[in-house]
C-alpha cells in the first residue's frame, strides 16, 4: 500500500469525526476507588497469535498487582477489546476505551494501527503505550505515547552487528515486505549498517501485501548465494517464504526481527528443519536466569499452562510502567502521569531501560536461535 502514513491519518481523521458525530460522550460516573486501563489487540485474525500473547500477559501483571494493593491502594480495572489487527478497529476501540473512563491505553501490535492509535490520541492526551509496535513514527513528536519494545530500525542495526561478528557473513540478502513499515524499516536499517560494516548485499527483492508465490525472488537470491537472508517479516507470512526459499536451493542462514516470535506454533512440524538455526531478535528468553524472569515465567506457565513470548512479556511490563509511574505522579493529570512515565529507569522482565528523546527504551536485544522446534537464547548484542 503506498501512501501508508497518508492512509493512516486519513482514517484516524475519518473515526474521529464519527465519534463525534455520533454524540459518544466520556463517562462522567468515575469510579475513584480503581484506575480503569483500556487495552485493544488482535484477539481475533491473522495476528491473534501476537494479541493473545500480549493480553495474557497484561492481564497476569493485573491480577498480580491487584493482590498487592493495586496502584496507590486502587484496584486496576481492565477493559480489554479486540481489535482484529485493523486500523479502523484499533481507532474504533481506542476511541470506545477513552470515552469508557480509561485513564491510559495499551495498544496494540503491529505497528500500522499503533500509528493510528497514536495518532487519534493526540487530542485526548491520555498516557498511549504500545508494547510491541516498532514503526519510529509511533512516538516520534508524540509526547503522551512511548512503547515497550524497540524499534524497527535498531533491530536492522543489531541484526547486522549480529550477521558480522557472530555468524561471520561476508555476503547479505534482502527479502522485505514493500507493504509493510515493520519490513522495509528493518531492512533499510540492516542494509545500511552491514555496508557501514564491510559486507556486501548481493540480492534486494521485495513483494507485496497479498502475495503467496515468492519463487521469482527466491530464485533471484539463490543465485546470489548469500551467507545470509534477512527475511523481516511476522510469523504468519514467514510460514510461506521459508519452505519456498529451501525449494528455491537457498542455503543461506535465515535472519529477522521480533516478528518471528510465534512461528514455531505456526509452522508444520514436519517444516521445522526449514527454520533450524534460523536467528532474530527478541526482547527476552525464557531461558534467562535471572530470578525475576524466572518467576514471571514459572507463574505465567502456572496460569495458562504454556510457555509467554516476548509478547506475554512486553505486556506484563508495560502494565508495570504504568504503575510505576501513576505512583510516581505528583498528581492524577495526564500531564504529570506522562512526565512520570518519561522520567521512570524501570527495571522489567524484558530488560533494563530509560527511555530516549522519542519515548523510546534503549536496552540490548536477545538473539534467538530455532534448535529443534524450540526457540534457544544464543546472546546479546548491544548497540554500536
């Protein structure tokens, strides 16, 4: 889709003015014994995968800090809305939580409809945190929203730090998503640091939204023979491309963001050689000692009976920061919420973090590796 940002307002204008039209108004009967947070994700559609995840986790940080006694002794009321991964939906829920008393907003995942979110938040002013959006755009010029995660040009830049000092490569490929913000942003960002830093990208293809048959790009690449391909991608799209490109005598090793977290559950089982010793990045591992993610992860297997992604975990984190810095406020405003929020050093399942100038965190990034149908910690890579 061209235009996409021209697109977005487009539509966030265009909900706006049906909200107003349709004399929706702001619930005037405010509980103060609790604190009301909205969230909207994909809990039904094609990234329903990513939503659950993240509400999981969400809604286990809720019900833990309620335990504790809440956020300055008020219990956190969760309204929860699916907004199928749509932009019309995503500002159709943002909308209905705000007007719903909702005092900040989570949402959601992939990073058009967070932009759109953003976007239609501007006039409300109401805190906006998105946990796994990765678009710059989202919070750049936006001082009520920040996110959880990193963005998508300081994945491309860790992933080719990751390409020449772990996996030793001389020579990169390009398959991106010309449609999507999330791909190109990667892949614009990989391409520049893997030349800043000698190495060579012999094959740049892309394809579109709706495209299933990869076999002329594939083929193109596979003449290149690269040590590795970058594939920034979400899981769903992934489990197309990756078969095609081993039919396609593509040898190389596969790279990516933190859009391949749930390909495994979305995979064949009999496919899963395809994706072995594949990498990306990711904001957590399971496999982390370190005592506090430990226990989010024993406590959040307890409760759903499966392992959390990085998505579970960016969730939980982010209903964390916004206790922290609803304690921290000096008053109850947005304003004052917000700088609390801009202030906070949190310390959280996915990391150690302040967040930068444009709301957001600076932290290291988890390589995974795919071993076996499993998702391995291999290391850390750290901006340079």
């Amino acid at each position: 889709m061209k235009n996409k940002k021209k697109f977005v307002t487009m539509v966030v204008v265009a909900m706006t003015m049906f909200t107003a039209c349709t004399g929706n108004k702001k619930d005037s009967k405010k509980d103060d014994s609790t604190i009301k947070i909205g969230s909207t994700f994909p809990l039904t559609g094609q990234y329903s995968n990513y939503g659950t995840s993240t509400v999981n986790g969400i809604k286990m940080a809720v019900d833990e800090i309620n335990k504790n006694g809440g956020i300055k002794g008020k219990q956190i009321v969760l309204d929860s809305l699916d907004d199928k991964g749509e932009l019309t939906d995503s500002v159709t829920s943002y909308h209905k939580l705000v007007e719903g008393g909702c005092e900040a907003v989570i949402g959601t995942n992939t990073s058009s409809p967070s932009n759109a979110i953003a976007e239609a938040s501007q006039k409300d002013g109401i805190p906006v945190i998105t946990p796994t959006g990765t678009e710059e755009n989202i919070t750049a010029g936006k001082k009520n929203v920040f996110r959880t995660c990193f963005t998508n040009p300081y994945q491309g830049d860790l992933l080719a730090i990751f390409a020449k000092d772990s996996l030793k490569a001389k020579t990169c490929g390009i398959l991106l998503n010309s449609s999507s913000d999330y791909s190109t942003g990667i892949a614009d960002a990989f391409e520049k640091k893997v030349k800043e830093l000698g190495l060579e990208v012999v094959g740049k293809e892309s394809y579109g939204e709706n495209d299933t048959d990869f076999k002329a790009q594939l083929t193109s690449l596979a003449k290149k023979k690269p040590d590795v391909l970058l594939i920034p991608e979400y899981y769903e799209k992934l489990a197309l491309i990756t078969p095609q490109a081993r039919d396609a005598g593509i040898k190389a090793t596969f790279l990516g963001g933190d859009g391949w977290d749930g390909l495994i559950k979305t995979m064949d089982k009999s496919s899963m050689g395809i994706i072995d010793k594949s990498y990306f990045t990711n904001h957590f591992s399971i496999e982390d000692t370190n005592p506090k993610v430990a226990d989010f992860v024993k406590k959040y297997r307890e409760v759903y009976k499966e392992d959390p992604t990085a998505f579970s975990a960016l969730g939980f984190d982010t209903v964390y920061m916004i206790k922290e810095a609803f304690e921290k406020s000096s008053s109850d405003t947005n304003d004052d919420r917000i700088k609390a929020l801009n202030a906070i050093d949190f310390d959280g399942i996915t990391g150690h973090f302040k967040f930068d100038e444009n709301n957001n965190p600076q932290k290291p990034a988890s390589i995974m590796r795919i071993e076996n149908g499993v998702y391995k910690f291999d290391s850390t890579v750290a901006p340079r």
